[in-house]
C-alpha cells in the first residue's frame, strides 16, 4: 500500500511539474525519442507512404515510419495519420480493454520511465489533445472531430 501511495505522489509531483512548465519539443520529447524510439525512426526509415506500400518487409528490418523530425513527428498526431501516436504510446488507461499500445512498451526500461515519458508525450500534445481516434471512422475506432484537434497543441 506505501508503495502505491507513494508511486501516486511522485506521478502527482511529476504531473504538476509538466504542466507547470510549457512540454515543448526540442527540450522534452525530442530527448525522449532520440533514446526510446530512434532506433527503428530514425532518418534511414522510410516516409510513410514507403512504409505502407512494403509493410513487412520494413518490420522484417526493425524499421517503422521515420519520425525522427517534429513535421514527420506531428504527421502521426493530427493529421493525416490523426492519433497513430497516441494509439501506439497509450498506456492503455485511454481504451475499453486497457491494453497498452504496441509501443508503449519502447518508452523506457521500467514501469516508472514508461510513465514518466508517457505523460510527457500526453502533455506535449496537450489537454485534451490525447484522444485515439483516426482522421476517419475505422472499426470501433471513430473518427477525429474538429474540437479533438483544436485541443493538440504540439510545442516546438
């Protein structure tokens, strides 16, 4: 029980500190992702059009979508491929299964650093930014709505 109540005050402590402070970027995510992500990301991935087109062949060579820049980074945000990042650093507390995304399990070697660069990322895109949907309607996915995406507010 002391470990959860203490686990709460540091998420708590943490929270407060990210939205004090403006989550921008070159100072947050970028280190983030250059240590987590740039491994499969990085400038030799191809664009996401490539990607698409050779699928498996790409995920035989441990390489996804570059995103090694903020303007390929925001693609996977808002628009066109609306909350493909937020489905794939969820950590399941945003769906009904609460299973986390596929890539959340990159975001740190532990539970806490998961965490902690999780709701970096959730308060980089901004409150009420985070939201799962697609640009348009996908299964039980639903599509993004206007007032979803005036609430991002990715900072350089």
């Amino acid at each position: 029980m002391l470990r959860v109540i203490t686990f709460s005050f540091l998420l708590f402590c943490f929270l407060g500190s990210a939205i004090a402070g403006e989550v921008t970027y070159r100072k947050h995510i970028k280190p983030i992702w250059d240590k987590q992500c740039s491994a499969c990301h990085d400038s030799s991935a191809p664009y996401y059009g490539e990607f698409k087109q050779a699928k498996k062949e790409f995920k035989a060579k441990m390489k996804g979508p570059r995103m090694d820049t903020y303007s390929s980074l925001i693609f996977f945000v808002g628009w066109p491929d609306s909350g493909a990042l937020m489905r794939r650093l969820d950590d399941g507390s945003n769906t009904k299964n609460h299973k986390p995304g596929n890539m959340y399990q990159y975001l740190g070697s532990s539970d806490r650093e998961r965490k902690k660069n999780f709701f970096q990322f959730k308060a980089w895109v901004g409150k009420g930014g985070w939201n799962l949907n697609r640009w348009k309607q996908r299964g039980d996915v639903p599509g993004v709505t206007k007032e979803q995406l005036g609430k991002i507010k990715v900072k350089y």
